[in-house]
C-alpha cells in the first residue's frame, strides 16, 4: 500500500476532539477519515487507468480495482489513541485477478536481469500521494469539525 501519514494539527479540531468523549471522538475521527478518504481513492483509481504504459492494460485496470482505504485502524490501546490509514493497492484483492502484484515493479522499477539495465519506475502512486496529501489532510480536518458538529449541534 502506499503510505499516507497525518497529524491533526489544527488549533480548532484538537480543541473540539478534546471537549468529546473518548469513545464519541474516535467515533468521529474513524467517520471522518473515512469520509474524506472517498473521492480521492477514485481520484487515485482514475490516476493508474490513465497511466501511460506499452502493451496491455488489463494490469492497470487490475490495479486500479484493488485500489481501496485500508483503516482506520488504533495505533496503541485506549479509545484515545491515534488512528491510521493507508490508501493503496491491495494485493489480496480478487478483482485484480492477481495482476496487480506487479504494482511494485510498475511504480519503483526494477533491474532487468537479462540485459542488465534498470527500468525506471513510473512513481505514479508516489506522486499522486505527494501531490494530493495537503488536501487529504485539509479534508479530513473539515469532516470531523461537521460530524462534531451535528453531534454537539
């Protein structure tokens, strides 16, 4: 999967998550991220159909089918603690129908044994992920202010 990293550091979201119950706030957090998560999973998806490849493209449509949000999952005990997520390819996925286990080599390279030259990676995912992570975090922070909201009203 590739790996998206976030800390709420917003004053007024640290503050309205503080004022809630444990077990309301991780509630809310969990509704928020997968809320906001949503279009950009498509986004991602949109991003591999359209990569440019030579020959087939039954494994980029693999891939952008086994694209999904892995989380959020606790990172430590308590209802308190903090949340992870990973928006990614899933490997295990049966509609890639196994093709998408070349999502590694397709996004980081590799060295071709044969001829003995590096194929360079498309770093697709990657720069997506550089791309759009403001945004993601940005968004997240504004879903869990609205679902604070409609709770505390």
């Amino acid at each position: 999967m590739t790996n998206i990293r976030f800390k709420v550091e917003d004053r007024e979201v640290i503050r309205v998550l503080r004022s809630l119950s444990p077990k309301l706030n991780e509630q809310i957090r969990r509704k928020a991220i997968r809320a906001a998560a949503r279009p950009y999973i498509n986004e991602l998806k949109a991003a591999w159909r359209a990569a440019p490849f030579n020959g087939d493209g039954s494994t980029r449509k693999a891939i952008s089918a086994t694209t999904r949000l892995n989380g959020p999952k606790r990172r430590g005990s308590g209802p308190g603690a903090p949340l992870w997520f990973e928006i990614g390819v899933d490997y295990a996925g049966k509609r890639g129908k196994e093709r998408q286990k070349v999502w590694h080599l397709m996004e980081h390279g590799f060295q071709h044994k044969a001829s003995g030259s590096r194929v360079p990676g498309r770093f697709i995912s990657t720069r997506w992920v550089r791309k759009r992570g403001p945004a993601i975090a940005r968004r997240i922070q504004a879903e869990i202010l609205k679902f604070a909201k409609e709770v505390t009203g």
